[in-house]
C-alpha cells in the first residue's frame, strides 16, 4: 500500500470513528463492593447526606425543600443535598453511579428500576436495619421492594397511586349506557367500550390500550401466572392470556380502539381522553388535575369508578420508594432521613399538594382521604382509590424493565393486527423475554 | 502545541471511547456487574441475532432509499435559488430552517401530520385518493418510508448551502460557452453544473450515507419509541440503543453491534472511495 492510500485509510478511519464514536458505550464494569459503611452501626443522626428524587423539581421544591429544613432542625448538625433527577435517562444516571460506587445516601426509586440494584446487594435491607417500622406502612406498600428469592425488603414505601377508571359520562349517555354505573370487570369495560364505538359510528372510540403502561399488568389482574413462583421465568402464554390478547385483537379490528393506538403510550392516551376522542380512561386519579388544567369540559363530564379488576380480583398500586445504598457513609443519618420523609405528617401534607397517597396507614387513615360528601369528582376518586390501597398490591412483577416490555409489547402488537395469532405472539415473547432475562 | 487541545479532545471523547467499545464488545459486561472476557461469544450472538439481522436489512435500506435523494434533491434546490433574484435570500432560509429545528420537535410535527387523522390522511380522502386512512405510523414499512422521508427534508438545506458553495465554482465561462453553442438549460445542467460539482456530490453522498447508518431519532419518535408494531421497523442505532441501556442494558453485547456498525460504514465509505477515485480522470 501507498504512503498516500495508509494516509487516505488513516483519514477515513479517524473520520468514519468520529461519526460513530456516539454509538460507543461506556464499560458497565462495577468496582462497588457493596460493603456496608463502617458509619451503619453508628446510632449518632449527624453530618451531610446526598437525597436524589425522580422529576419533582420544579413543581414541588418548596414542598421537599420544607421537609429537609424541618428535618435538619429536628437533628442538628445534618445536612441534606437535594438533586432531582429527570425520569428521561434516569437509569443509566442510576446505572452509571451504582458502578462507579457514588449513589446518593438516599435515592428515589420505583420497585422496577431499583430491583436490578437490589439484587446486586446495593440497598440496606430494612426488614434487618428498621424491622419495627414495617408495620406503620401500607404491606403491598412495603413488600413491592423486595426482590423474588431473596430475603429482605429494600425500600421505605413513599408515596402510592391505584388506579380509577375514568370515563366520560356523556359518551355514556350518547350510547345509552348508564352514567352513573360505570364498568368494574374487564368484561364490562370492553363491553362498555364496543358500545360507545358502535353508537358513535367512529366518532368516538371507546378506549385506548396503551399496550406499554396496561398489557402485563392486566393479565396479573386476570390471574394470569406471569412469573414462576421461583421469580425467574415467564410464563405468561397460559390460555387465559392467549384469551385476553385475542379480545385485544378483536377490539382494535373492530375499531374500538384508535388506529394509531398500536404503538401509542400512555401520554397519547391521556391526550386522546382530553381531546374527547376515547370515552374511558383507567388512570391514577392524579390524572385528575391534568385533565382539569387542558380540557375542562372534559373534566366536568368524566366521572370515576373503581379500579378495573379481573379474575384475581387484585387491585394494583404503583408505588415509589426512598433506599439507602450499603455504600452510604453515613447510612445512621440517610435512613433517619428516609423514615423522616415517609412519615404520617410528611406524607400527608404531600398527598394534598397533588393527588397522590401516603403509604403509612395513619395518614391513610386521616378524613382526607374517606370523606367525599363535598360531592366533587376529585373527592370521590380519592375515596375510590385511597379504599382499595388497603388490598391492593405492585401486581406489576419488578423484572419487567424496559426490555422485557419492549419484547412483550412488540409481539402482542403483531398479534392486534393479525400477523401472528394470540398463541404464537405470547409464545414468542415469552421465549424471547426468558433468553433476555437470561433464563 | 497548537495541536493539544484539539488532540486531547479527540483521544478522549472519540478515540478512547472507540477503544473501550472495543474492548467491551469481547466483554459479557451488563449495565451493573459482568466484564468477564468472553472471545468472540457476542459476535456468534449476533449472527444469529434476527434482531439485529433485521435492523441491518433496515439500515441498508435506508442508506439506499435515502442517499440518492439527498445527493440529488439539494442540488436540483441550490440550483433553483442560485440566482441572485429578489427575496431569494428568504427562500434560502426557508428551505434551510428544517435543518436547525430539533429532530425531536421534527418527528412531532410530522407524526402529527401522518397520523390516522392527520392532515395527510385527510387530504388524501379529501381528494378520493383513498378510503380508509394509510396507516402511515402503524405499518413498519410505510414507518420506515416516513422515516426517510423525513430525513431527506430536513437534509435537504444543508446539503443545498453545500451545493450553494460549490455551484459559485463552477466556471460561467463554460456556460456561456455552452449557451453560444446551442445548450438549453437542461444540457448546460447535465454537461457543465453536474460535472463541475461531481466532488461535492460525492462528499454529500458519503455525508448523507454516514448520517442514515446513524438513524435513529426519526424512528424512535414517530413511533413512540416501539420502531413500530414489534420492532420492525428497527434500525442499528436503535437496537444498539434498545440492548445497551437501562440497568438490565447488555453493554458487551451492544458494543459488539456498534463495532459491527463500524465495520459496515467503513466498508461501505472505502468502496464509495474506490468507486470515486476510479471515476475521477
């Protein structure tokens, strides 16, 4: 080769490196040892602490930056470091602290992006650090943080949704349905939804399924055995989901659900319930607020019901929760500093900021929540969905991350426009999400 | 000297991270934990990866739908607003504004415009040109085209300023020798403008053909981030994406599949090269 073509090779090297280089990933090699800091059996609640949260910033600063004030008065010579992290590129901020050892003494998470955590050890197990503080929370609450096979339980709940099912009562009127019963079962959802398609003559379609935010987590209120009892593998493609996939299918074909919703999510489901475009609307009741902000004619029509169930008759709650990493120095003053921000009067002054719920049964317990004679839609949703957080658990199985769903989604998408039947779709996925979740 | 800081800049954020890419592709290193040396076990993975098999098919496709288009559309562009006429200059910028708008806000607007009750739709049955709606966001073949189409428009202004520049080289001698000789617009085109920019075409190929092996934003936002019903409309980056992040996130497997992105690019840019030099007298 020529002087000029190992210049021109060179050249092109460095210059085709240089477009690809974004696509270079960074080693997720971890040095963390996930040994206990030596300050865990210190008892003294002192010195300075890191807290991360998820997205509350800038909406509830003043709120988080009260709690941290009161709790640094409360315990003198304590200080808190709040950093809030967006949920777009949460996990692999998470994901790149946990393996360079630097995670925050006190860091916000939901059971499904803290599980692979949880299973490396990274997390202070609270059934050993703080066993008599499990019975002040919700038990759902406390259990959603614990991982299958393993002992113990890694977070302190904080604040809770279960859903509600909203629907809009006019859309029920225009297709002769009655307002004021609105669906309790899959059966009568989907029933209620082909109603108000057929009656609208595709004006209106009858409800979205935002496969990425429902699909797993209905067929654990069907009874559907997700996982196996061991926690390790799917086994998701049992005839009652084979079921529920094919009424899936039948109701896109059948136009009850918007054409687009294929491969829409949640978002543009919540905006299609806006728009008036779906008549019903199963949601935390947090979504309450929004609707009333962006559509408030559609606010004035929506009423609410119970959270839709299914043969398991289980209620779901999602839950989101504070740990405390075995590498905190100072694990004395961060667990101090969880147990203080979950607590009854935090909690609950939380909960009416924005309609969340408490996980601690006290502040569960408080009128706030039981009593909706003022006859509003958001009382009511409140009542509706505070009542059912006593039965209610996290039925959506903490292994699902973003991988898993994306496999799963996929497959039942080919299924809902008729390249692949419900049987082979669920097989598939199942096959493909246990080589994934390395079974 | 002179030379360090951009030398620092380039060994840390671009050679050195090529490098460890490198070596994690011989890795079974995962978002939290692994990093054992496993040889060649994440290439065996992915030749048999249909994932990733499809995602290429993809790929290529794109570079093939997608690199003629943006080598010919910006320059018939630059040759239309090349003249010094009134208010030209406001044509110019229109057809380059695409270029500095997000790609984000890009793939909104237009998957609101091809969305089942979008514009396009409504035109099209409007004009009785169809009866149901295309289902232009929910059929991975159409996604894709989309998907290109899209790249080629907001590609367009920026290879038409490239033209712009390369169109003020080309000789008037020639043309007016052309014109006196009898050569109609068409023929000064094909016989004095194309062969004067032939450079130029052949960078904004290379160019175009770089960027579309790199897609990913257009497809990962017109389809909410599912690349369509089951994934098929994936492309490399996106799948690169899709295995390496998250804290499940395969980074030894990914890295594999970004070196076996690399690999395809340069294979493809020193062809283009060879083809060049073999063209150039």
């Amino acid at each position: 080769m020529t002087t000029r073509s190992w210049r021109s090779g060179l050249a092109l090297l460095a210059v085709t490196t240089l477009t690809l280089t974004a696509c270079g990933l960074d080693s997720g090699e971890s040095d963390d040892t996930a040994e206990p800091a030596e300050s865990a059996a210190a008892e003294e609640i002192t010195g300075k602490i890191t807290f991360s949260t998820l997205q509350l910033k800038p909406t509830f600063t003043e709120y988080i930056d009260g709690v941290i004030d009161d709790f640094e008065a409360e315990y003198p010579g304590t200080e808190v470091e709040w950093i809030d992290i967006p949920f777009q590129g949460a996990q692999e901020k998470i994901a790149t602290d946990a393996s360079a050892g630097t995670l925050p003494d006190v860091i916000n998470l939901n059971p499904n992006f803290a599980q692979p955590l949880e299973s490396e050890g990274l997390f202070v197990d609270l059934d050993t650090a703080v066993p008599e503080l499990r019975e002040d929370y919700v038990a759902g609450a406390w259990d959603a943080f614990q991982v299958p096979s393993q002992e113990g339980s890694f977070g302190f709940p904080w604040y809770l949704t279960s859903e509600v099912t909203m629907y809009n009562t006019d859309e029920f009127e225009a297709a002769g349905l009655d307002p004021e019963t609105p669906p309790a079962t899959f059966d009568e959802l989907y029933a209620s939804a082909t109603t108000i398609s057929e009656s609208s003559d595709g004006e209106v379609y009858g409800m979205h399924p935002a496969l990425e935010n429902r699909f797993m987590l209905d067929l654990a209120k069907e009874g559907v055995p997700v996982l196996a009892d061991d926690g390790t593998t799917w086994t998701f493609n049992t005839p009652e989901a084979v079921e529920h996939v094919e009424k899936l299918a039948e109701l896109y074909q059948d136009g009850v659900f918007p054409p687009d919703s294929l491969t829409e999510d949640h978002a543009k489901e919540t905006e299609a319930y806006q728009a008036g475009q779906v008549a019903l609307f199963p949601s935390g009741p947090n979504f309450l607020t929004i609707i009333e902000e962006n559509a408030p004619e559609i606010a004035e029509a929506t009423g609410v019901g119970p959270q839709i169930t299914g043969a398991s008759d289980a209620a779901n709650m999602s839950v989101m929760g504070l740990m405390v990493p075995t590498s905190s120095e100072n694990q004395a003053t961060a667990l101090k500093f969880a147990e203080f921000m979950t607590n009854a009067e935090n909690q609950l002054a939380f909960s009416k900021i924005v309609t969340i719920f408490p996980s601690v049964k006290d502040a569960l317990a408080d009128p706030y929540f039981t009593d909706d004679s003022d006859g509003t839609v958001e009382s009511k949703a409140r009542r509706v969905s505070a009542e059912q957080l006593d039965g209610a658990q996290n039925l959506l199985p903490v292994q699902y991350d973003d991988r898993v769903k994306a496999i799963v989604v996929g497959k039942v998408q080919l299924a809902m426009t008729g390249d692949l039947s419900a049987q082979e779709a669920l097989d598939q996925a199942v096959e493909e999400a246990n080589a994934v979740s390395g079974n | 000297m002179f030379l360090a800081p951009a030398l620092i800049i380039a060994v840390l954020f671009h050679l050195w991270p090529f490098i460890n890419t490198l070596v994690l592709s011989f890795t079974d290193a995962r978002a939290l934990g692994g990093g054992s040396f496993v040889g060649l076990e994440n290439y065996g993975r992915l030749l048999e990866d249909p994932n990733f098999w499809l995602a290429t098919r993809n790929t290529v496709l794109y570079m093939v739908v997608v690199v003629p288009l943006l080598v010919v559309l910006p320059l018939l562009l630059a040759v239309l607003v090349q003249p010094k006429l009134p208010a030209i200059g406001f044509f110019r910028s229109v057809y380059y504004s695409p270029v500095v708008a997000s790609m984000v806000v890009v793939g909104l607007i237009w998957t609101w415009l091809l969305a089942s009750d979008g514009m396009v739709n409504q035109l099209l049955q409007a004009l009785r040109i169809v009866q149901e709606p295309l289902p232009f966001l929910t059929d991975a073949s159409l996604l894709l085209f989309c998907c290109m189409l899209v790249t080629v428009w907001k590609g367009l202004g920026y290879y038409m300023v490239v033209y712009l520049a390369a169109l003020g080289n080309v000789s008037k001698d020639c043309h007016e020798a052309a014109q006196v000789d009898g050569a109609g617009p068409v023929r000064r085109f094909w016989s004095v403008t194309v062969p004067g920019v032939r450079p130029t075409m052949f960078l904004v190929g290379l160019l175009g053909a770089i960027a579309a092996m790199k897609v990913f934003a257009e497809v990962f936002v017109m389809s909410y981030g599912t690349a369509g019903p089951g994934g098929q409309a994936r492309t490399l980056v996106y799948t690169i994406r899709e295995v390496g992040l998250g804290l499940g996130g395969e980074v030894g497997y990914a890295s594999a599949m970004s070196l076996a992105l690399f690999v395809l690019t340069i294979g493809f840019s020193v062809g283009y090269l060879r083809a060049q030099k073999a063209e150039t007298p």
